[in-house]
C-alpha cells in the first residue's frame, strides 16, 4: 500500500486496496470498536466460548457495554428448560470471555427465555378453498385453455388470502 499526502488538504489517504474498516468515517468507527467488535467476536466464537453442549441450547442476543449506570452485560437466549445448566455456568463463561479478549469486557450475564416448539400442519390446514361460487367454478373448469384455468384457480387463490 502507498501512503499519499495530498498538499491542498490535511487528510492523509491510502492508495491501492483498503480494508473495509480503513474507509469508514472516524466516529463510525468509533462506535464498532465500543461495541460491534465484541459482539461480533462473541459471535463468531460462541461455540468455543460455552461448549458444544450449551451450544446447542443458547446463543447471544445482544451486548450491552459499560456505561456510568451500569456494568457491561451479555443477553443470552436460552432454551426453555436448560436454564440452569447455564446458570451453573455462568462462571466460566465470563471467565473465558474475559481471558479470550484478553481484558474484563463482561461484568454480567442475562438470559431470556425462548421457546423451540415447531408447530406441524397438516396438509387440510396448507390446502386453501376457492372463494369462488360453485357457478363461477363450473364455469372455470369448462374453460378449455390449461392456462388460462391455471391463472383463474390461482387469481381466486389471491382474493382468499386478502
């Protein structure tokens, strides 16, 4: 890379490739490196943070940094019933965020709960009933082009959903 002072101005500017971080105004950058780069960091290595069994369970929502009111905090969702496994480890957690940042970056961990119930359809439920009248089916149906009775059937479709 080649560094280029320009004489009419007193900004400095890199010539050649640039790294995405290197092109972002200063107080944007500011604000990633108070917060972005933790979570983003905490996110990419959640997996060795906690383990893979906890892994399986929880994520990180969201990171609250250290302000005058309060201390920096972690939002952890967590899967209904395993709650106190990570609460038990909640410890080593913090220990191990700490030690992979290599300075305190969190005081306190918080969990929400969520629930990981997947609801099944049955296929009477997918299926969608024509609005249409019985008189203006029959009269769909007796329409010889499969086309123009595929673009009907699926039109009558559009105002049952509206």
């Amino acid at each position: 890379m080649y560094f280029k002072k320009y004489t009419k101005q007193r900004n400095t500017s890199i010539q050649g490739l640039r790294s995405f971080k290197d092109t972002l105004p200063k107080n944007i950058k500011k604000v990633i490196n108070k917060k972005g780069h933790i979570y983003s960091e905490t996110l990419s290595n959640w997996k060795y943070i906690v383990g893979d069994n906890l892994f399986k369970v929880c994520y990180p929502k969201s990171f609250k940094n250290s302000n005058k009111f309060g201390v920096s905090t972690l939002l952890i969702m967590v899967r209904r019933g395993h709650e106190v496994d990570l609460e038990y480890s909640k410890k080593e957690i913090i220990d191990k965020m700490n030690s992979f940042f290599g300075y305190p970056v969190v005081e306190k961990l918080k969990f929400y709960n969520f629930d990981d119930e997947k609801e099944t359809f049955s296929k009477e439920n997918d299926q969608i009933e024509n609005v249409t009248n019985k008189k203006y089916q029959k009269k769909i149906f007796d329409v010889k082009n499969e086309k123009i009775k595929k673009s009907l059937l699926e039109l009558t479709k559009v105002f049952k959903v509206k």
